[in-house]
C-alpha cells in the first residue's frame, strides 16, 4: 500500500458520519383522570445502537434495556416496536402521580425525555358523625366534622342551607370542622359540606341538626321483629321487616353481614307508619347466595340505638333448645330444604369448646311444613355428670348454626348405682366399730 492510499483511508475513516442514538419525542404533561390509562412516548432514533433505554418514576428504574428491574409487577408495561419505547399504564391510581424519565445508558452524556403525570380524582366526603339527622340537647356544642379525598387536595367550607349561618358558629376549613356552641332552636336546620378541587369538581353532604330542649319528650328507640331466622332458597322473593318507634323519629338503616345495604335489583327498601310504629320492608326478589346471611334493621335518634338480626339462609337456622327432665333433649328448628341429620353435641361443665357429639338421623315424622322438631334421649351421656349441650341441624346445603345458647343438664345416676352406692356407704359404716375394736385389742 502506498503512502497516498493509507491517507485516503484514514481520511475517510475520519470523514464519515457516525450515527448516534437520540431521542424525538418531547416532554409533555399530562392530566389523567383516576382508573384512566395513559401512554408515555419514547421514540429513539437508531435504537439498536450501542446504549439500551431506560425508564424511570422518579429516581426509582422500572425497566432497564427492555427488562423490567421487579419482575412481580405488573402495573407498568413497556410497548417496544422498532424505534418505539413507550411506557404504558393501563390503572392510573393516585400514586402514579410522578416524574417519568426515559433516558439511554450512555454514561458520557444525557440524553432523556421527561413526561409528568398528575392524577386527577374528584372529591368525595362524608360528614362526622355519620348520621343523617343528629338530636343535640339544647346548651350542648355540636361538633361536624366534614372528611373530604381528592386529588389534588380539596377545599372545604359549609353553608347552613336555612339561611345565614348562626351567628357563633365557626369554621375551619383545613381540618373541615365546623363548631356549633352552646345550640338551641336557632341552630336546628340543613348543614351542607362542599369540597372543590382546582379542576371545579365539587362533592357535597349534608346533615339535619335537631335540638331537643328539655321540655320535648323523649324516648331511646325501640326495634321489635316477628322473625329472626327465614328459611330460603337461592331464587325465592320475600320480605323481610322490622317495627320501631322513639322520640325524636330515630333514622332506620339496614345492613347485610355488617355492610350498609343499598336498594338494587334484588333488594328494595319500603317504609310506612302505622299504630304508633314505624315498618321498615326490605323487598328482597330473586334472592342469590350473595343475599344470604344477617340482616340487621338499627335505628337511632342521637339518643340511643337499638337492632333486631334477622337470618336469611338455605341451610338450616338456629335451634331452639330445651330439656324438661335432664334426661331427654327437645329441639325445634327451621328450614326450607329436608333436614337430613341433627348433632347434639356436648362437653363437662364448665370446659371450653364443643367439640364430641352424637349424630341422628332425620325421620318424616319431624317435619311440619318448614318447623322440624325432635326428642332425643340422653343416655349416651355419662350418669352423675353436669354437661353443657348444643345443637345443629344439617340439610344439603350443610350445617346450619348452633342455638343462640347451650342447654346444662345434670344426668341422673341409675336406680341401680345409687343402691349399689347406698350398700356401699352402709357397709362402710357398719365396718368402722370392728375397726376401731380391733385398734383397742392391738394396743
């Protein structure tokens, strides 16, 4: 090679472009709604080049040259398509709320695009305490507390919707309390609490204040129902009710296994006054498996409260137990499916769990409509023993509950152990005098 050709080569070598890696896309903001998703563009140019791409929230990496660094994740996705790099977030939550960077591993520069995500959630509140309608006593101070979440962080104030707000109520709107000293009939009326956030979203709730002086009468609240348990089966329509009463009207809500009940397509909530009570229906139609369980009707009226449980089921309900003799077991229970088999079980008086019992099966003779009764003796039982007794009915469903309480019986010793104790006492007695002479002669 001559001197002229090794020139030109390093020349060209020196004079040809190289191509490096750089990214398009621009950074942006952008507002998403919460539950929303949302695409985050990386486009880099040549991306099959030297350097990988990462992504970062913050200063936390979630991928790193397409892997992710946590593997168990699954909220971020990576959407890689020839010069594509995208960040995908499918569930916006409140936390995604951040600075997201895409950048290239290249060590001697930086080369990114910075996206940011505000996550937009409108107001919801609720007001302390959590009743519709409160009954202070007239010289008392009230105190509402209005509980506000959003993002960004809502404002708070309260209006009286009566009119002006009483003269020495006050506010404070960064804790959402609103102080009603010393009230009496000037403060009676409609609280509303409205919280906005800066995107003009607004949620509001409201609460009726009653004061009661001392001249008005006054009575806690009562609950009466005629059922406790109501044997069903998944399809079935009913009704389901309790009767109240209380001065002040006390308010009524019903729950389902500890949670509030809403009126939906399968339960309707009805109410109608009439001798001196008040009854509250719920219309439950096409009953499902999700239906089942306690119903439990409380009222209140800022003076007390009081409840009746109500059981809804397909298998069998509470037994209602009881023993005339201490020799037999008598029990009554419902259900709308055969019984096939009862348990009685049972335990020594005074230990802790019931955990032996004693099986029978289930005969026509028991059944009256969807009332099944029984009499069972009880000489599996050990004699001369206190025992603790309980009960369940089983259908095909399974078993059903025990009895609200369990039943003590004392199983009495036969004819034939009290006269062998009896002959054993007089025998015993008979014995001490040859004892004691024979004590006297040896001594």
């Amino acid at each position: 090679m001559t001197t002229s050709h090794f020139i030109i080569g390093i020349l060209t070598i020196l004079l040809t472009p190289t191509i490096s890696q750089r990214i398009t896309s621009h950074g942006r903001q952008f507002l998403i709604n919460l539950n929303d998703e949302v695409t985050l563009p990386c486009n880099v140019e040549n991306s099959n080049n030297d350097y990988g791409v990462v992504w970062k929230r913050g200063d936390e990496v979630l991928f790193t040259d397409g892997s992710p660094m946590d593997e168990t994740q699954t909220h971020y996705k990576l959407i890689e398509e020839g010069n594509n790099h995208s960040l995908y977030i499918g569930h916006v939550e409140a936390y995604d709320e951040a600075n997201y960077t895409c950048m290239l591993s290249d060590p001697s520069e930086i080369i990114q695009v910075v996206h940011r995500i505000l996550v937009h959630s409108p107001p919801a509140v609720s007001i302390i305490p959590h009743k519709k309608t409160i009954h202070p006593r007239y010289g008392e101070d009230v105190v509402l507390t209005c509980s506000a979440t959003g993002n960004p962080v809502p404002t708070i104030k309260w209006i009286f919707k009566n009119g002006a707000m009483p003269l020495y109520a006050s506010q404070d709107p960064h804790r959402g309390m609103l102080k009603l000293p010393n009230v009496d009939g000037s403060y009676a009326g409609t609280y509303e609490c409205i919280a906005t956030n800066k995107y003009n979203k607004q949620a509001n709730a409201s609460v009726l204040v009653k004061p009661v002086s001392d001249e008005d009468p006054v009575v806690k609240p009562l609950v009466l129902t005629d059922q406790t348990y109501i044997p069903t089966k998944a399809g079935e329509s009913f009704d389901i009710s309790c009767r109240y009463t209380g001065t002040p009207p006390p308010e009524v809500h019903w729950t389902l296994n500890e949670k509030s009940i809403d009126n939906n397509k399968h339960i309707v909530m009805t109410s109608k006054f009439e001798h001196n009570f008040t009854t509250t229906t719920l219309s439950l139609k096409d009953i499902t498996a999700d239906e089942f369980g306690d119903y439990k009707c409380i009222v209140s009226n800022g003076l007390g409260s009081d409840f009746k449980s109500i059981h809804v089921n397909d298998k069998p309900g509470r037994p209602f137990i009881h023993s005339k003799d201490n020799v037999s077991l008598d029990w009554t229970v419902e259900s709308s499916l055969p019984i096939d088999q009862y348990r009685v079980y049972y335990r020594k008086a005074g230990e802790d769990k019931f955990v032996d019992f004693k099986t029978f099966s289930s005969t026509k003779s028991d059944q009256s409509g969807n009332v099944w009764s029984r009499n069972e003796k009880l000489d599996f039982l050990k004699p001369g023993t206190a025992y603790e007794l309980q009960v369940k009915a089983q259908n095909k469903q399974g078993l059903g509950s025990f009895a609200l309480d369990y039943e003590k019986v004392y199983i009495p010793l036969q004819d034939s152990e009290i006269k062998g104790n009896a002959n054993f006492a007089t025998t015993s007695i008979l014995s001490i005098p040859m004892i004691l002479i024979g004590f006297l002669v040896f001594q």
